[in-house]
C-alpha cells in the first residue's frame, strides 16, 4: 500500500508505524488508537 501527501517525514513514519499495528492484529496499541480503528 502507498500512501502520499504527509507534511512531515514524521508524519508519515507514524502513519506508517499505526498502519503496521492495524495489520499485526496485535494489542500492541494505546486505546485511543484502538477505539479510532473500532470507529472506523
């Protein structure tokens, strides 16, 4: 998956991180993170 258009290097790197999470199927994320992804 590509995705484009981040402001910062930072920006993309933590979207790129989240992204990550989301696939492993882990618990490995803060709840507001998760609660956003239940929302979703």
């Amino acid at each position: 998956m590509t995705k484009r258009g981040f402001a910062t290097k930072k920006e993309a790197q933590n979207w790129e991180s989240q992204f990550k999470l989301r696939e492993s199927h882990e618990l490995d994320m803060k709840f507001d993170e998760f609660y956003k992804l239940y929302l979703e």
